[in-house]
C-alpha cells in the first residue's frame, strides 16, 4: 500500500492567490460597469493593473509545482502521473464553465462580450490550445479568462519533461523558458498564435520555480522588512508606466517584477500574521480556481440586475459583484471542486494505470495543489 505524502502547504501563499484572484474580479468588475454604462468611479481606479493578479499566479504557479515535485522519483511514470494529477486538477472545472459559457453565448447573447462559438473554438478551448478569433490581436479562448490555463498546460507538459530526469529540474525547465523566449525575440513578428508560445510571460513561471529551488538558501524577513517590500511592489504596480499592451516584455517589467517581490516577502516572512495562515483567508485562497473561473458569470448577474432595476452606483456595483463571486466561488468550491477533485483523485488512485505506474517509477502519489 502506498502512503499519501503531504507536502508543506505554505497558508500564506494561499491568501496571496486569494488577493491575486481577488485582483482580476475587481478590474473585471470595473470593466463591466465600464461597458454596461454605469456611471464611472475615480480615473485612477481604472489606471491600475488590476490584471496584474494573472502574473502573480504565473509566479506562485512555479513555486508550488517545483515545490510539491517528487524529489526522489523520475522517469516517464513520474511524468505522466504528474500529467494526470494536473489534468485532473485543472480540466473539469475548466470545462464546465466552458460549457456554461458556450450556453450563455447562444443563449444571452446580448449580455455576452463575444460571439465566436464555431467547431474550432471548442475543439482548441477545451485541449488547452490557443485560439485566436478572425481579428483578434491576441489568443481568446470561449471562456476569456481561459488563455491563462492555456499558459499553465504549456508550463506543466514542458515540467513533465524535466521529471524524465534525476537532477537539475530546475536548470533545465529555465533554460526552456528562457530560450523561447529568446526565439520569440529573434524571429518576432510571428503570427498570433505561435507568438503565443514565445512570449516573456513564460519568465514569471521561471521567477516562481527559481524562489522554490533556493527558498532555503533566501533569508528570512521581519514583518517590518516584508511588509515594507509588499508596499513597495504594490507602488510599483500603481506607478510604472503600463506601455505597450501587447509588449511582453512591458508586461514583465510592470508586472512581473513586484509579482516576484510580492512573493518573496511572503514566503519569507519569518513569523506569518495568523490571519493569513488560519481561518477565512486561506479558505478563499483554496476558492481562489473557482473565483478565477466563475467571477465574470457572477459580475454579469449582478450587472443585467443592476439594467433591470435602473441603478448607476458604480462603487455599489463593485462592492456586491465581488461579494457575490466571492460567496459563489466557496459554494462552487464545498459543493462541486471539492467532492469533484476527491472523487477522479480516488479513482484515478485506485485504477489498473495509476498501478502499473507505480509498479514502473516506484513514486508515491503527489498532493495536488492548485494552480
């Protein structure tokens, strides 16, 4: 019989993933009143990269799945169990809300940003392939916020190679990252799709698979020290110019940079207020995949309820659409991510596959964390 290992759950880095989702709800809920016509809030909300929580997941994504990787095990078994194990974590939920969008693209059409619901769009939205609709300047799968995920299965197919081997994991997925992104540097201008691939984006999950590798040898900080560097990556947010859109390297340096900084304080911080290791906000963090997935949905109900009841508070309207998702996400989160995950968990466990991959590698079964 195999035991099930439970790595170290660093709480606080699930409260950031909360504030990370947290993030993209409130950009995208100003985005909402913004197209609706709701009257506007301050210019300066609308300045800041709300967005910028994408690469704070892109960076805490490389920490954790460096950091929960089997130490001892490698070879093909290891990689395809580790294949498996993110599938099964990522792809149903995805997947509904997939389908849910497709539903309320042919249904509500008049409350839906986009119409491009064809034969492609589907095949590549649910493989993880980017799609690119006729027009568009960048990828755009059915479920918007999808493209990320589209990031996250490129990250974990290319980690699944390093697993063939022994020894420098870390060194070799780096190298990886690094190099398409210097080939997107030199054969720019790529076509839309393939640029995709090659974007510095690809970096943010290197900055996060470097802080696990060397977490150890990185000092500990004081509250004062730590709090002061979250500070300062939030100013750095607010004041870096934001550049080209379509610039991933002005990505990277607006964003990119004070993601890393906001993690390594967090991790480094030698004793963790308890609200961030205990109670609600690690809870919301474990809600944060179905906050991400399901917060456009819950921001759409309350904007077609803010139309029929003729309201303009655009401070009103943010405040209850984040309430709303927020409490839609731990729902999603008890009743169906949750019982979902355990179940495929148990039977993949259980099955004749997981078996002979374990009789082939010798591995034990990795803890899923979420992306």
């Amino acid at each position: 019989m195999t035991v099930r290992v439970q790595p170290d759950r660093i709480l606080q880095l699930q409260t950031l993933r909360f504030f990370a989702a947290g993030f993209v709800l409130i950009g995208h809920a100003l985005m909402e009143a913004q197209q609706q016509g709701i009257s506007q809030l301050p210019r300066m909300l609308y300045a800041i990269p709300w967005g910028a929580g994408v690469d704070l997941f892109f960076v805490i994504s490389g920490f954790i799945i460096f950091h929960i990787q089997p130490r001892a095990a490698h070879g093909s078994g290891v990689a395809i169990d580790f294949m498996i194990r993110r599938l099964i974590r990522l792809a149903p939920m995805y997947w509904l809300f997939t389908m849910l969008m497709i539903v309320a693209t042919v249904g509500l059409s008049h409350h839906v940003e986009h119409h491009w619901v064809d034969p492609t769009a589907v095949v590549k939205s649910f493989l993880f392939i980017p799609y690119v609709p006729d027009g568009y300047p960048v990828a755009r799968p059915i479920l918007g916020q999808g493209w990320t995920l589209n990031y996250e299965m490129f990250f974990y197919a290319a980690f699944a190679v390093t697993l063939l081997l022994a020894r420098r994991r870390a060194m070799t997925i780096c190298a990886i990252f690094l190099s398409l992104t210097a080939c997107g540097l030199i054969f720019r201008p790529l076509p839309v799709s393939m640029q995709f691939w090659f974007e510095p984006i690809l970096i943010e999950f290197v900055i996060g698979i470097l802080l696990a590798a060397n977490r150890a040898r990185l000092p500990k900080l004081s509250r004062p020290i730590a709090l002061a560097m979250i500070v300062a990556a939030l100013v750095w947010f607010v004041v870096v110019p934001e550049g080209d859109p379509l610039n991933g390297w002005d990505r990277l340096l607006e964003r990119g940079v004070p993601s890393a900084l906001l993690v390594f304080a967090t991790l480094q911080i030698a004793n963790p207020p308890a609200i961030t290791t205990r109670g609600l906000l690690p809870l919301l963090g474990d809600a944060s995949y179905a906050l991400y997935l399901s917060h456009t949905f819950a921001t759409n109900i309350v904007s077609i309820l803010w139309e029929k009841l003729g309201l303009h508070s655009t401070l009103m309207f943010v405040l209850l659409g984040a309430a709303f998702a927020i409490s839609a996400s731990l729902a999603l989160l008890l009743a169906i991510e949750r019982p979902l995950l355990k179940a495929m968990t148990l039977r993949y466990d259980r099955s004749a596959l997981r078996r002979w991959l374990s009789e082939e590698s010798r591995l034990r079964p990795l803890e899923l964390a979420a992306p």
